[in-house]
C-alpha cells in the first residue's frame, strides 16, 4: 500500500530524512516513533505530497505520490499534528462540506457523515457549532471526517494528542477495525 524508496528530504545543508526505504502492506497499522526533529512528519508530509522529496520516490496504492498526486489524494486521508477544522460549521455542515471535497454523491454522504458521527461519539451535538467543542471533540469530528470517503491509506501524525483515555480508546477500537475489515493502512 505504501513504499517508500530510497527517500531523502534536505532544507538546504539539513537533511531531514536519509535515504528511507519501507514497505506498509495493505490492512496494516504502523507507527513511527522517534524522538523530536527525527524526520516523522516530514515522511508523512512527503507521502500526502504537501512536500516533495529531494531524492526517491513514495508510492501509494500503485501511484508515484508526485507524478499522480490527484490518485493519490483520493485514496488518502491525513490528520495533521494540528488539524484545522472550519469552526463556524456544524458537525454535520463540516462532514458535508469535507464529502462536497471528495464529491461523494449527496445520499452517501448524508448517511456516511450521520453513521460516522454516532461512531465518534458526536451524534448529540452534530448540530452544534464546532467552535464550542473541546479539543478532544475537534479532534475526534477531524478522524471522522477523514474516513468519511473511505480512503485506503490514513496517515496520521500524533493521533492521540487531546483525546481522553475513552476517545483515545474508541480510536484505537476504529482503526483497528478498518484496518481488519475493510482493509484500511493505517
């Protein structure tokens, strides 16, 4: 589902990641860990395509992330360390909003946005503007929101920052569910 070969990212003299190569096979969950300026998120932002690598390639699904970044895209979904969420929506004006991107047809979305809403917990305040919710809400609407379009390969960075122990778990319990289920890279 994802190779990554031979990468290299330099910011001038600073090279941030040297020569990696991997493979994450398709239904699998893999985590990077590594101290602080390792080179973690600038993997996961070179295999988005919001960096390009100075050297190497990342394939996703098949795909050259650089020269087919719209294929790539569809069947990719990422979670900043900071994600940004449209705070003067509602929940379920958001999910539509993040389906309207992927145009997903409007029925699918509806009852997609709605199923993964309940399964985040967010349900009773789906109609609630997101500016009142907590961090952990936020981030929580941001996973749903993510999935909503059924992506092959999510990629995630600091998945668990804000989430209490019960969200961190639900979390957990979600990916590890896609991932045997239907398939989902995580």
């Amino acid at each position: 589902m994802l190779k990554i070969e031979g990468v290299t990212k330099k910011y001038g003299d600073f090279v941030a990641v040297n020569d990696l190569s991997m493979h994450v096979p398709r239904g699998k969950i893999f985590g990077f860990l590594g101290p602080n300026g390792a080179g973690k998120t600038t993997t996961m932002k070179m295999a988005c395509g919001l960096i390009r690598p100075t050297r190497g390639r990342l394939i996703i699904d098949g795909f050259d992330v650089v020269e087919s970044p719209l294929e790539v895209k569809a069947r990719l979904g990422y979670v900043p360390d900071r994600p940004y969420v449209y705070e003067r929506l509602t929940a379920l004006e958001y999910m539509y909003f993040i389906a309207g991107l992927y145009r997903m047809p409007e029925a699918q979305a509806r009852v997609r946005s709605r199923d993964l809403l309940e399964l985040f917990g967010l349900k009773t305040v789906q109609t609630h503007l997101v500016e009142t919710f907590s961090h952990g809400m936020k981030q929580r609407l941001v996973m749903a929101s993510v999935l909503l379009h059924s992506p092959r390969l999510m990629i995630v960075d600091e998945p668990m920052v804000g989430l209490d122990p019960k969200g961190a778990r639900l979390l957990k319990d979600v990916l590890r569910h896609e991932a045997q289920e239907n398939g989902l890279t995580v």
